[in-house]
C-alpha cells in the first residue's frame, strides 16, 4: 500500500524546472536576469500548495499524523542534506581558511537545526559578495519550509472545527499579514530580513495553501479533473464544510495530488 493515496502530478514538476532556471541564470552572473532569484518564490507557493493538499486529503481521510507527517519530512529532507553537506565539506576544508571554516561549520548545524536562514541573515545576507562562497547558502529556503513545516499542519488541525470558510480567512489573514510585513521591511531598509524571514515568505506560502483549499471544492476538482471549470462564472467560495472535506464530488475523477520531495 502506497503511503498516499496522491497519484502523480507531471505539470507541477515542469513548474518547478521552469523556476529553477533563472535562479541558475541569477548564480551564474548573467545581468539580464538580474531578477532571477523569483524563482524562490513561485517554488513556496507550489510548496504551501501540496502540502496542503496532502494535509486535507489525509484529514479528510481521517489517518492524518501530525508524527507520520514529520517522520516522512525527515526520511525525505535529512539523508540528501547530510550527503550534500559531506560532499561540502572536503571541499570547504581544502580552499577556505581558519575563519571560512569557522563559518561553515556554524552554518552546517544551522542547515541540520533548519535555521539557515536566520544564521545568513545574521551573518552576511543573500545579496553579499562574501556570499559566493558559502556552499550552504542555498539551504535558507529549505528552512524556511521546513519552519513552515513545523506549525502549518498544527494550524490546520487546531482550527479544523471552526469549518473551512473560517479556516481560509484564517489563512487569509495571516498571508495578507505576512505580506505587509516584508513591504514594511523593505520600506525600512531591511531587504535581507524580508528575503529571509519566514514571517515574510509566509504569504507566498499560504498563496499555495488557500489554492490547495480551493481546488479542494467540488469546482475545484471539477477544474483539476478537466482543465476547466464546469461552470465559467462558478469560481465562488459557497458551499458546505462538508462538501469541501467529504468525498470527492461525481466525475471529479481520481485525485490528483501527489507528495512531492519539497
């Protein structure tokens, strides 16, 4: 028996390598994508999407863990980072002196804490010319996820009674929330604290989130199983609590959700 009854989503994986691409063009120095770090945040909102939509399908269900849950984040997320972080760390070790070594191993126990970006916040910042070479720098983005993570499903579960209308202005809330705190930052001065913090990509997350709750309506299954909605002007939040979280409405076919390695 599969660990999720989610069936495969190819469209979401050519997403995230269409994404990928101008955060490579960005690294590489090319000045005509001098914006291509955007890429991070369209890969949040895929990330706060399925993992929503993994959270409903199991709650609804009636077999979601919040201790299976984060058992299957550290089998998929701890092997690869500590093989990346050993790959690292000889390379490190032969061309960076006492002080660099210094650095990398604090961010090292940072990245295994999924506290990277605080500890490159504290330490430089993204945009920093020392930054190239940090071999770990790429890990902030994991702990921001991972920091999502941790209190996201506990959200879910806390408010679950309260009824998915409330639920999604909950999350509403806090995404509007999140977001007028990164303008404020940025407004302020403090760009790399917007970049960085979790309170200030919250809101790309729940983007993803509050998609995963509407794709979860019987329109939004409609939409899932046919590539549109049956209904052109039906794109309304109405329904019972019990349609978004009961079975899935006739002819929307097979769910189509899948976990992905995120």
């Amino acid at each position: 028996m599969s660990e999720h009854p989610l069936s495969y989503r190819p469209e979401i994986d050519g997403l995230r390598a269409v994404a990928i691409v101008p955060v490579v063009l960005y690294h590489a120095g090319l000045s005509w994508v001098s914006g291509g770090f955007v890429g991070v945040d369209v890969f949040f909102v895929i990330s706060g999407y399925l993992i929503t939509s993994i959270i409903l399908a199991e709650r609804r269900a009636g077999r979601f863990s919040l201790t299976n849950f984060y058992a299957r984040r550290i089998r998929r997320i701890f092997p690869a980072l500590f093989v990346m972080m050993a790959a690292c760390y000889p390379i490190a070790f032969a061309v960076m002196g006492p002080k660099g070594m210094e650095e990398f191993a604090g961010s090292v126990i940072a990245a295994t804490l999924f506290l990277a970006n605080v500890f490159f916040y504290d330490v430089s910042g993204y945009f920093a010319t020392a930054a190239e070479v940090k071999p770990l720098l790429h890990t902030w983005s994991l702990a921001v996820e991972e920091q999502f993570y941790l209190v996201f499903p506990a959200l879910v579960l806390l408010t679950w009674r309260l009824g998915a209308r409330r639920q999604v202005a909950i999350l509403a809330a806090l995404a509007g929330l999140s977001l007028a705190l990164a303008q404020w930052d940025i407004a302020q001065g403090k760009s790399d604290r917007a970049f960085f913090m979790l309170q200030t990509r919250l809101w790309e997350l729940m983007a993803g989130a509050l998609a995963a709750f509407w794709l979860a309506t019987p329109r939004g299954q409609a939409l899932r199983a046919n590539g549109r909605l049956r209904h052109g002007h039906d794109w309304g939040w109405d329904g019972g609590t019990s349609a978004w979280y009961g079975a899935p409405s006739r002819g929307a076919g097979k769910s189509a959700l899948q976990e992905y390695s995120i």
